[in-house]
C-alpha cells in the first residue's frame, strides 16, 4: 500500500489559512470598505492588487538572486538554496504578469491607452522576458548541480535589472506615475484608508509568497527525488543485468 | 559494468525525451527574440521628442514640424468639444499651447490633468492624433471634504448652548 505525503505541515496550514484571511479582508477592504479617488473614481481599486503584485515579483528575483548568491558562495552548495531561487522565480514571474495584465486594463481605463512604449512599461516587460528565460534555463537539461550553476550566474545578472525597472519613472520621462510610497522625499500622498488597503495589500501578499514559495520548493524537492529515484532503478537494473 | 545509455526504442518515449530536450531551448530562443522586440519598440517610440509645453519650440528636437510628444496640463474652462473633435490648451511653466485632437481622448481626460498629445505643431496649433492621459500620484478620497466639512459642522454644533 502507497501513502501519499503532501507538501503541507501544520506550520505551513497555519500560514495557509491566515494568508486566506488576510486576502479575504484585503477584497473587502479593496472593494467595500476604501473610498473612490475623486479622478480615477472605482479604478483605483486596482492599485490595491497591481502595486502588491509588483512588490512581490520583486520580493522573488530578489529571494532568487539571494539563493543563488548562497548557492555558488557556500562550499556545501546544498541544492536547497537552487530549489528555493527556481521556486521563487516561479512565483515572480506569475506575479509580473499580474501585474502586467492589471496595470494594462488600469492604462486603458485612466490613460486611454492598453499599452505604450514607455519606460517603466518596457523595463518590467523586459524583466518578464528575463525570467521566462531563467525558467526555461533551469529545463535545459544536465545534472541538478549544472542546472544550480548555470540558473545561479543568470540570476545574480537579471536582478540588476530591479533598480532600472523601479526607478525608470525618475530616469525617463514616462506616462506612468512616480512613486506614490517609495517617494525619495518620502511624502505618502495617498488619502487614509487608501493607504491602510495599499500596505494591507503589500502584507497580504507577501504572506501568499511565502507560502506558494514553501510548497514549491518542497514540491520541486520531490521532482528531483523522483528523478533521482529513476536513475537508481536504472543502475540497480544494470547491476543486475550484470550479475546475471 | 556497461553504463553506455540504451538506445531508447519505444516511439512515444523516444518522442517524449525529443520534447523535453527542445521546448526549453525554443522558449530560450522565443525570449531572446521577444527581450529584441521589446527595446526596438521603445528605442522606436522614444524617436518623437518629449517635450514639455514651454519647450516646444524652444528647446533642440522639439522645433520645426517634426513629429513630437508634448506633455502639459488641461487648462481649465479651455475644453471645446465639437463635431468629434476636441479642443483644448496645454500649460506647462507659464507657456500654453492650443490643441485639436480629432476624436474623444478616453481614460480620465478632464480639465486640469496633465497629458501627452502625440502629433505636430501646424500653423500655432498642436495637430494631435494621440492623447495619453497622465494621472498624479496623488489619490485623494472623494468624500474626503464632504466628510471634512461634516466634522466641522460637527465640531461647531457641540459648541452651541445647551
């Protein structure tokens, strides 16, 4: 008889069930409880999803980058550091293209426009693009220590381009707005309960993260478990073969 | 011991390997080409000059009839909309600059918000084919003085003799 063994333990329920809390309370808070902005009207409800997005694809390549930094600089080079860069990846890819997709639909309904050529637009296409890449870097095949190098040295590169998307509203002059929070003059110019939602947001989804990063890596452990396993089947066959 | 890999016979699993090995190596590939798209369309659409209002004219790349982007704000009561075209003067530092767009301008447009107008100064007037709609970044409640001046009015009332 098989068991079957999940990726979750009661710490990681834990997580799990407060994260749901938390983004219940974020669509109440986003949706019901926060007020219009008297130009944007309802639209700017979606700041409450496509700033959070943003913040955690950041949050990703940065972990990402962080992991492969270990990864090559630790003499150990234990693979848990490359699973948790690949898992991490995962997540900020799927949360750039959140972000790219509500910040479009946001352009249409205050710019007028889906999409333009602007600095800040094109960089964060472009660090999508970058880790599209990456991802597919890590399936180009080889041992799981090849993998770790090769994903390892193009992830300490593509985390440069962090700094260029965040401050390419100050480098370049650009449809999109300046930063509203992350201000160098660290003006907050975001009215009451808006702000309450935005950082809500930042937190709730930070804690999302953090838990698909835990299941991911743990589920990624087990694809290279199984892996492993084929491999040892396939020498156990030949060393029977042999004896034979 | 042989340790030579087997020539894998089976169809479906030699296909299967054959997948494997080159989806990742066309998603690379695809990346590549899509990373050279994305800056070509940029290097391209940063070829019209941006200019604010008071350098139209004034300042090198934006003089001339040359195709540009000229960013100012609404000015207010200066909005005409007429048989499909709208109307309107640009400000920025003092200077204005009348603008006819042939169309609505979509998203937020109003009077007293900044914009980008695409097009070409023909005869004083800017010719626009292209209207983006900046908004600040500045969010304001939209209650926000209606519930100011209802505290007031609150505070104002407690004050009055029982």
């Amino acid at each position: 008889m098989t068991t079957t063994q999940g990726t979750a333990t009661p710490t990681t329920q834990k997580l799990g069930i407060a994260t749901a809390i938390a983004l219940i309370f974020l669509v109440l808070s986003g949706l019901i409880f926060s007020a219009e902005d008297v130009v944007q009207g309802s639209t700017v409800r979606m700041m409450y999803v496509h700033v959070p997005s943003i913040w955690v694809a950041y949050l990703a390549f940065g972990f990402t980058a962080l992991c492969s930094a270990v990864y090559v600089s630790n003499r150990s080079r234990s693979l848990i550091w490359d699973r948790f860069a690949g898992a991490s990846a995962e997540i900020g890819v799927l949360f750039v293209a959140i972000s790219l997709v509500t910040g479009s639909l946001w352009g249409r309904l205050t710019w007028g426009t889906f999409w333009v050529w602007d600095a800040r637009l094109t960089s964060t296409a472009f660090l999508f693009i970058t880790y599209i890449g990456y991802l597919a870097v890590r399936r180009l095949g080889g041992t799981f220590s090849q993998r770790a190098r090769r994903s390892a040295i193009m992830a300490l590169l593509a985390v440069l381009e962090i700094p260029l998307v965040h401050f390419s509203v100050n480098l370049w002059r650009t449809l999109h707005q300046k930063a509203s929070i992350a201000d160098p003059n660290a003006k907050v110019q975001l009215d009451g309960f808006m702000l309450f939602t935005l950082f809500w947001g930042l937190i709730s989804f930070s804690m999302l993260f953090a838990w698909l990063l835990i299941h991911r890596q743990r589920l990624m452990a087990l694809e290279d478990a199984v892996q492993d396993q084929g491999l040892d089947r396939a020498i156990q066959e030949r060393r029977t073969e042999a004896g034979r | 011991m042989d340790l030579t890999p087997r020539p894998v016979t089976d169809a479906e699993s030699r296909a299967q390997i054959q997948r494997r090995r080159w989806v990742p190596m066309i998603i690379v590939a695809l990346a590549l080409v899509a990373g050279g798209v994305v800056v070509s369309q940029f290097l391209t659409s940063a070829i019209d000059y941006y200019c604010n209002v008071d350098e139209v004219g004034v300042r090198d790349g934006c003089v001339g009839q040359r195709r540009i982007r000229v960013q100012g704000i609404v000015v207010e009561n200066s909005l005409k909309q007429s048989n499909g075209v709208t109307e309107f003067s640009l400000v920025f530092h003092d200077k204005t600059l009348r603008v006819r767009y042939q169309g609505d301008p979509g998203g937020v447009f109003q009077e007293c918000i900044p914009v980008v107008a695409h097009g070409r100064v023909v005869s004083g007037v800017f010719d626009s084919d292209r209207i983006e709609v900046k908004h600040t970044n500045q969010y304001v409640e939209k209650n926000k003085t209606r519930f100011d001046e209802a505290t007031k009015e609150t505070a104002a009332c407690s004050q009055l003799p029982g």
